[in-house]
C-alpha cells in the first residue's frame, strides 16, 4: 500500500470550493481549523496493580472524551479504579476524576462498563498526566481500562 507524507483534498462543497489537507498532525480544513484523530489508551488491570500514570502530555492540548473498563476476573471487595487528571507532579491519587464515579472491579465478571464524563473535563498540557487510583482489594483481579483522548489545540 502506497504511503504520502500529506494529501490535499480539493472539491466543491455546498458553500463553494472545499480544501483540506491530512497529514501526521491531523486535517486542516479551508478554514485553517484543525481536526484530530482521537487516541485510545488501554492499561491492563491485575491483582498487583498500583497506582500509576499511564500516559503523559508531551504537545498540544488534549480532553478525556470516553472510556470503558472490562473485567474477565473480578477483583476484591470494594475493588475500584478512578480515571485522573494529574495536573504537573501531583501523584494519581490526587489527580481530578474525569469521570462521575469510579469503575467497579467487584462487579460479577465478564463486566464491560461505560464511564460517564464530568461535565467539564479538564484540559491536558505539556506535563500533564492521565494517572489510574486504585481502592480496595484487588485480589483476582484481570482486566482492562481504556480511556478515549481527543487533542482540542
């Protein structure tokens, strides 16, 4: 398959002619308006998981648009997970849940649940972390979290 380091489109749309171009950074519209694809983050979850940063900012500015857990082995009692924005050097427990509630991991597995967001999720910048809070015991624990990213700037 064929490979290009960028592509311009150009056609008529409905109020005139239309230009974007794609390329590594996204697609850039007529309009000098930047649209990026979304970035899925999945973290294995185990019994011996610990709280952890699973992924740093390094450019731009992104916002947690969705997630989901799947559990194949519950875990303990009161077995939970929150999903944080860790804003510089602050620890994940710490961070700012990005989510209205945690994800339960001692739910009877298999077990898919959907994250409902907060209704202002906090901006990622250069430095910033998603981070993983764990609570209760996570004995037996086997599965995984993915949370969506969408780059705003």
């Amino acid at each position: 398959m064929p490979t290009w380091p960028d592509v311009t489109v150009v056609g008529d749309g409905p109020t005139g002619a239309v230009v974007a171009t794609i390329d590594k950074r996204g697609i850039l519209d007529g309009s000098d308006r930047r649209f990026f694809a979304p970035m899925y983050i999945r973290q294995q979850l185990l019994a011996t998981s610990v709280d952890q940063f699973i992924w740093t900012c390094i450019e731009g500015v992104w916002q947690v648009i969705g997630g989901r857990s799947a559990i194949t082995v519950s875990g303990g009692s009161s077995a939970i997970v929150q999903v944080h924005h860790c804003a510089g050097a602050v620890a994940p427990s710490s961070g700012t849940n990005q989510f209205t509630g945690a994800f339960d991991l001692e739910e009877t597995a298999p077990n898919v649940q959907t994250g409902t967001l907060i209704t202002a999720p906090n901006d990622f910048i250069p430095g910033d972390s998603l981070g993983l809070d764990f609570n209760g015991t996570l004995t037996g624990l086997v599965g995984n979290i993915t949370v969506l990213l969408k780059r705003i700037g």
